[in-house]
C-alpha cells in the first residue's frame, strides 16, 4: 500500500499515471490524503489540478482534513473523501501550556511571517492593511518577519517593491521588521509563543499547519476567507485588504479566550484525537486491504479493482 500525502508536485500526469498503473500492477493500493486542493508554492494551479485529476480518481481511499474538503472533491472528482483531522505539530508536552503573561500596560504584539514569500502570499496589499490597523490599536506593535533569502535581489521570488516598502515603515517605526534564516522547530514554537495575534496573509489556499501550530501554543490567528481555514481550527477571519475590518478582527482575536473561544489545544484533546486519527486510518487500511484480499478470490468478471472512502 502506498499511502502519498505531498510531493507529487514535481511530476506529471503522465509519470503518476504510470505509478498508478505500476501499483494496480503489483496489487497494491493507493490511499491520498488530500490537504492541498489549491497547492499554496504556486501561483497558476492548473499544473497542479492536472495531478490531482489523475490521483483523486485513481486512488482507492481518499482523506482529507474538513468536511468542507470533503464536499469539494466529491463535487470536482465524484469521490466521497474520508474526513481525519489534522493531528498536532507541536509536542504533546507543549501543548497548551500556559502562555506567558503580559504585563496589564504591556504592548501587544500582532505577527505576519512573511518567510520566503510564497506564491499564496498577499504581502504588500496586506501589510498596508495590517499596519494601518494597527496604527489604530493603542499599545500594540506590528512585527514583520522574513528570510534573508526573500531581500536578495537575486532570490527568485524578491519583491522591490515590497522590500523598499518594508525598510521604509520599519524606520518610519510603522512596523518592527526581523530579517533571518529560516527557524528551526523551537524558534518557530518560540516565535509564536512570544505573538498575541499571528496573521496568515494568504490568497489562496486549502488547509494550514502554520493555524494547527497555533492552536497548538493557543496563539490566536487572523486571516483572509481562504479555503476551509474556518472549519479546520477556530480563527478570526477578516478582510485582510480593508483596514477597518483588520483592525475590528485584530480587537476580537486580542480579546484572548473570550473573543475566539476553542483557540487553544489543550494536551488531553490532541492525546485523545492523535488515538482517534491513528484508529481512522487502521480502520480504513484494514478495510481496504480487506476488500482488496475478497476481489482477489472472485473471478475476474466479478472481482472489485478497490475500494472508495
């Protein structure tokens, strides 16, 4: 059984056509969990949708992580898609541990990581946005964060425009503006942990590991209507081009527990729903290889070539 999550996308139709073809050959099965249906590193998706058209038919279970996914795989390829949430990112031992708290006069502190700039990003349009609410918002301070790769004139994906816009508000002290190499797991848990909001400027989209973290830490996280963010953890979503409408989302996800209830893991629920996904996809290998073993023992004009989720 070959169970594939990511890293397909280098291929092409015709390659994953013939791994289906080498797997149905060998009798082996082939189970998809589906988390990107918008592939987030690429800014045209059609490269993309031509893989996904070959693999959601062709695979015997699909999975995915929302019921919203769900519903959109089953109106794009007729397959009805198994839903297993997302299991936790950080340690079982981080999780919903206690934030540190913030002294009652304390700044606040509202984080958009810009990385390496993306292909989903909306970084410039976002950022005015973002620092114009927050301009409005006593006692709270906007850090932006990039890799140092992204301010290289000769990084592929180096925006000028953006750069020049960042160095600017940055001394015009609009924004506090972190340029660095990419953080290992600890720094990013930390960074996160040290962020009252964290911002997701994404344009397109389908699912995110960057909210589960912060469910995780109990960060509370602002975003755009992408995807089906909404459905996989509890954010606030916003406008992100309409500063009014940042700036009422940013008070809301500030206002801690009380304006984004169930924000926050705590280690018992990622316990239980960690056995919960564990259990999801035994059961369902079980059944498939179940199937498979039955369809092997009837004759061919009536054995079963696999199993739907």
């Amino acid at each position: 059984m070959l169970h594939l999550h990511f890293g397909f996308e280098g291929r092409t139709p015709q390659q994953l056509r013939d791994l289906v073809t080498a797997l149905h050959g060998a009798r082996k099965l082939l189970v998809l969990t589906a988390h990107d249906l918008q592939n987030p590193h690429l800014a045209d998706q059609r490269p993309y949708e031509a893989l996904l058209d070959v693999l959601v038919p062709a695979a015997d279970a699909a999975l995915t992580l929302t019921e919203g996914a769900a519903a959109e795989i089953s109106r794009r390829w007729g397959v009805d898609a198994v839903v297993v949430p997302h299991p936790h990112i950080a340690p079982l031992d981080e999780v919903g541990l206690p934030r540190a708290p913030r002294a009652p006069d304390g700044e606040r502190v509202v984080g958009l990581h810009l990385k390496s700039l993306r292909a989903n990003l909306v970084a410039l349009p976002v950022l005015r946005s973002l620092a114009a609410a927050v301009a409005a918002l006593p006692g709270v301070r906007l850090r932006v964060d990039v890799h140092d790769e992204a301010l290289d004139p000769a990084f592929g994906r180096h925006d000028a425009e953006l750069v020049a816009w960042l160095r600017r508000a940055h001394d015009d002290g609009d924004l506090d503006l972190r340029a660095h190499g990419r953080f290992d797991d600890a720094e990013l848990r930390d960074y996160l942990r040290s962020l009252d909001v964290s911002v997701l400027a994404y344009g397109h989209g389908t699912h995110s590991g960057w909210l589960e973290l912060c469910h995780d830490l109990g960060t509370p996280v602002l975003a755009g209507p992408v995807g089906h963010l909404r459905e996989q953890q509890p954010l606030v979503e916003a406008d992100l081009l309409d500063p009014d409408d940042v700036a009422r989302g940013l008070a809301r996800a500030l206002a801690g527990p009380s304006g984004l209830p169930g924000a926050a893991a705590t280690a018992a629920d990622r316990r239980e729903q960690r056995r919960e996904v564990a259990l999801a996809h035994r059961d369902l290998y079980r059944r498939l290889v179940g199937v498979a073993r039955a369809g092997s023992t009837t004759s061919p004009s009536t054995s079963s070539s696999g199993a739907t989720a």
